[in-house]
C-alpha cells in the first residue's frame, strides 16, 4: 500500500541510515531499544554481519531476559556463529519458558529452540536418540505455527532422514526423504539429495 507514496521519496542514504541508528541505539533514552532492534535485523538479514547482530541482541536479552523474540534471535546469531554451549542453555531456557507458558513463548520459539538442540545433539554430542526427539518437536511446532514450508520443517526431515540412513533404518529413512520431496522445489539442494537416495534404494 505505501509503495506509490514511497516513489515520490528520494532514495534513501543506508550508510547514513545506519550511522544515524547506531547514534540512537547508544545514545537514545527512550528510542535506544528500537534502535538497537532494528540495527541487529539490518546486520544481520542485509548487511551478513552476523557478529555485530549477536553483541547488540546479547545487550538487549541481558535488558529483557524474559523477551522471546530477543531471546529466540539471540539463539540463532549464537547458533550461526558457532558458539554452540551458550546456544545450548539459551534454548534450553526457551523450552524450559514455553513450557511454564510464560507470555510470548509460543510455538515459533519452539520451533527456532528445538532445531538447534537437535543439530548440536545430531553434530556435537553424537546423540542421536536426542537429536531426534528434538527434530520431531521442531517439526511439531513447525506444524502448530503453519510453517511447513519453513527451513527449519524441511531440514528437520532432512537430518532426520541422514541419521536413519546412518542407522541403517533404511525404510524409514526413505519416508523422511520422501516428505523432503514433497515440500521443496527441484532446484533445492535437500531435493537432489532425497532423489539420489530414491534412486539409489528404488526396491525398498
């Protein structure tokens, strides 16, 4: 709706913008928060500065513990940077939140907590039965939010399908892998893998 009246605006100056958030962010009183949370969303979905994204949320979750949308980005910048023991007890707590039912942990959270405590379980701990029970509760509340088409859906099946494979389980792998068919497109990179495995176990 705002894009006709949008075009007869100049363009806009994103160095300048951005330099002008970043003096409100540490120098506003009652904008500073605002700023610092459209700062983090701007390192971090277009600028790739990921580290920068994670030193503002890390702030704003010490400001607002029981914030769930801070908390939850704060999950995944630590998550993406690799500090997986601190990403660990963040969706921990997350879990441990929505599970007393506090107010703005919902199923989102959920979703964004379980995925990761599956990988690290799936990667660090080699803790398969773990993994999995954290991969199915990814997919549960992928489901519960209606984000199936949701990464975090897909490579859930996708792990899912890796590790019953690695186990062996072979049938079950191939119902995960099918599920992966069905809700990516041909040119999704986990789509050539659940063909390539099709092929390769076609009398399954």
């Amino acid at each position: 709706m705002l894009r006709p009246v949008l075009a007869f605006f100049p363009s806009g100056d994103k160095r300048l913008g951005i330099k002008q958030l970043r003096y409100v962010a540490n120098n506003g009183f009652y904008t500073g928060t605002e700023a610092k949370f459209f700062l983090m969303k701007i390192y971090a979905n277009e600028e790739g500065n990921m580290e920068a994204a994670l030193d503002l949320v890390k702030g704003l979750v010490e400001k607002y513990p029981n914030n769930a949308y801070f908390q939850r980005f704060y999950a995944r910048a630590l998550f993406v940077q690799g500090h997986f023991t601190m990403a660990e007890r963040v969706c921990l707590d997350i879990l441990s939140k929505l599970d007393r039912r506090m107010p703005g942990y919902e199923a989102v959270s959920g979703r964004y907590a379980s995925y990761i405590l599956a990988y690290i379980n799936q990667n660090k701990y080699r803790d398969f039965q773990k993994a999995k029970a954290y991969y199915q509760n990814s997919i549960t509340y992928a489901e519960m939010s209606n984000e199936r088409d949701s990464g975090y859906f897909v490579n859930s099946y996708l792990n899912l399908a890796r590790i019953a494979k690695q186990e062996r389980e072979l049938k079950t792998a191939k119902h995960y892998y099918g599920i992966v068919l069905e809700t990516t497109d041909k040119k999704h990179a986990a789509n050539k893998e659940a063909k390539d495995f099709m092929k390769a176990h076609k009398k399954i």
